[in-house]
C-alpha cells in the first residue's frame, strides 16, 4: 500500500488471532501498521506483533529494495508495535532508535540481551528529524495509553502517525464501519485515559493533518474531522447517542424477563433507542462500549452469595477501570429470600464520577409480577426525566 509517494505501508494483517490482549475478541483479526519514509534518510516507523515477524520483514526489505534505513521510530513499546525492535537493530548496525525518554528507558525491560550502548536518539515534544525534504515532528503523549507514547507528524506531506490513537479492531482485509470497532477499541484501550486524550487533541488541533496513519486500522485521508471529532467526545466522557442501555445478568432467567420488560416500557415512554445486553454471554467489550455510547443506563442482576451476580460485578468493575461517569443509571434487583444485588450495584456505581442514579430501585422476588409493573413504569420515568 502506498500512503504518498515517499511513504510506504508495510504493516501486516493477523486473521489467525483469536484475542487481542488475551481479552478482546477480534472476530475480523487484528491490523498491525508499520511505515517507511523513504528521502535521503530512510525511517521504519514502528515495527509490528512478534507473530507476523516474516511476513513484515518481507515488506520491510520489498519497499527498502536494497537501501539501508537510517532509523527507527518507535512510537509505543507494547509488544504488539515493537516486538522485533532488537531484530532491527541486529539486521542494521548503524541504525538509530528514536523514541521518548521513557522508551529508551524502558527498552531493555523488553529485550534484555540487546546493547541499546550509542543506538538511541531520545527526543522531547517539539524536537524534529529532518530526513531531507520530509521532516518529523514529535508530539508526546504520554498514557495514551502507556506513559512513553509519542506521535510523529511529517511536515511536508502533512501526515499524523498516530501510535494507538484512532486504532480500530480488525484486519485491514476486513474493513467494515469505522465507527463501531473503533469505538469498542477506544473505550476498551484507551477509556481511561480521557484527560490524556484531550490533552493530544489540542495538540493536533495547530497541525495541518491531511492523512492519518495509526498502528490498527485504516489509514483515514478523507472527512478526518469525524474521527476527531468522534475521540473528542468520547474522551469528554460524553454520550454519543441518546438512548438506554439496558445490562442485565440472571441466574434462572427471571432478571432476563424483568430487563426485557423494563427495555420494552422505556421505548413505551419515548426512549430514542433501547440496546439489551445479557453479561453472561455477550461481548464484555462490547457491554462497555455501549455503556459509554448511550446517555442512559440501566444495570438488572440477581443477588448472589449475599452480593451480586459475578457477571454484574465484572462488568462494573470494567467500567470503574475504564474511568466511567456523567451518566444517569437506574437500577433493578433480584432476590429470593434476601436481596443484595441492589445496594452492591449502587455501592459500585457510588464510587465513579459524576453518577446520578434512577429512583426508585425496583426489587423483583423470583420472578416479576404484575404487582411490580407499577414500580418499573416509576423508574422508566424517572430515567428518562
């Protein structure tokens, strides 16, 4: 794949992947992005997962055809980017890594054996690299989404390379809606890190971006100002679409009907948009996506061992780390002798930001009856007021 004339894709598709950080399930596999420039220096930006080693040193050595690269920018450590780092140096001895301080500092960590000794150009934000007529720009970013990530920006020819910034799951041969995948990486991978992201829209918001090239997913060259504008209010903590998100996890399936109902009741009182998810077998990925996409939730669960049903707790508990807030949450319990789950659910959600939650609480004993509807219509009200 050609970015420009001068800069070249040589990353690799992974269709062979089953979960991405043992924990992401990636259906449509995994896109590792790698890059050279080609001027009167040569640069390889970034290197790819282990796993791919020789497919990428094929393109590697396709797009060099014959030329020496002069350095290698590494952008972000995880091994996923920069597993054959030490390879790189191995193959060209008089190349330089370029990366941040923390990166240098961190480099032997992952590859103990190599001699790092005079190989290493540690750079600031606003230090560049002329590599003849194409200059880089480096622009840090630190815990977007580890501490030593930097981005680098090609002045003459305008082009973002954008680390894990505007990444997307699934292989390149894969490509479907941005939006979707994009959205289940960002808050999966990134979520937490909202502040930090906000901080490096500023920062690109005084470039002249015309093409982004990221280390997942496609490189974006047309309508950049939805992408951006997409990771601008994700990182807010914003709700992107109006409507409710409805989580449940049952035992017996006596929550399952009770979610369900309280589901159907919302779209009765004019909810724009009712999404129903059951913890115990969705995506949990997936789960926390839309949790932070929708502007309501709801959370249903079963009492279990005088807490909460594991499925509920997980789910919170993968929302607190991902920094969930500014949301207005209902809640609904089960219980059949003496229900926990409620005041364990609130106890979670208490303890994120900015949570307002839906009163009353609805208790269901067993299985939901007539006499409970009443109640449920209450809190239907109450969530949408």
């Amino acid at each position: 794949m050609e970015i420009t004339s001068s800069i070249k894709y040589v990353g690799v598709d992974d269709l062979d992947i089953d979960l991405f950080e043992s924990q992401y399930i990636v259906p449509d596999g995994m896109a590792y992005n790698s890059y050279v420039i080609l001027d009167e220096k040569v640069a390889i930006m970034d290197t790819v997962d282990a796993r791919k080693r020789t497919e990428w040193w094929e393109n590697v050595e396709n797009v060099l055809d014959g030329r020496t690269p002069d350095y290698l920018v590494v952008q972000h450590l995880e091994p996923d980017h920069a597993s054959l780092v030490s390879e790189v140096l191995e193959n060209y001895p008089q190349l330089k890594v370029v990366a941040t301080a923390k990166a240098v500092q961190m480099m032997p960590q992952f590859f103990p054996s190599a001699d790092f000794s005079d190989r290493t150009i540690a750079v600031k934000e606003g230090d560049t690299l002329s590599l003849g007529s194409h200059t880089l720009q480096f622009i840090t970013a630190p815990m977007v989404h580890w501490p030593e990530v930097m981005l680098s920006y090609e002045q003459s020819e305008k082009v973002l390379f954008a680390a894990d910034a505007f990444g997307k799951f699934g292989a390149l041969c894969n490509e479907g809606s941005w939006d979707c995948e994009a959205r289940r990486y960002y808050f999966n991978i990134c979520g937490k890190y909202g502040l930090q992201v906000q901080a490096l829209l500023k920062k690109a918001a005084a470039l002249d971006i015309r093409t982004i090239c990221p280390l997942h997913g496609p490189v974006l060259k047309e309508n950049l100002a939805h992408y951006i504008g997409l990771y601008d209010t994700w990182s807010k903590y914003e709700p992107e679409t109006e409507g409710v998100f409805v989580a449940y996890a049952s035992i017996h399936g006596g929550t399952a009907v009770a979610a369900n109902k309280l589901a159907e009741i919302l779209r009765e009182k004019g909810a724009p948009k009712v999404v129903v998810s059951d913890l115990s077998r969705c995506d949990m990925a997936e789960a926390v996506e839309d949790a932070f996409r929708y502007s309501h939730m709801v959370v249903c669960a079963a009492s279990y061992d005088a807490d909460v049903f594991p499925p509920m707790s997980d789910f919170l508990h993968h929302l607190k780390m991902k920094n969930f807030q500014n949301r207005k949450v209902a809640i609904v319990e089960n219980g059949s002798w003496a229900p926990t789950a409620g005041r364990v659910m609130r106890a979670m959600l208490e303890t994120m930001k900015n949570i307002t939650i839906a009163e009353p609480m609805v208790t269901i004993r067993s299985r939901m009856k007539d006499e409970d509807l009443p109640a449920m219509e209450q809190l239907a009200v109450a969530l949408l007021a």
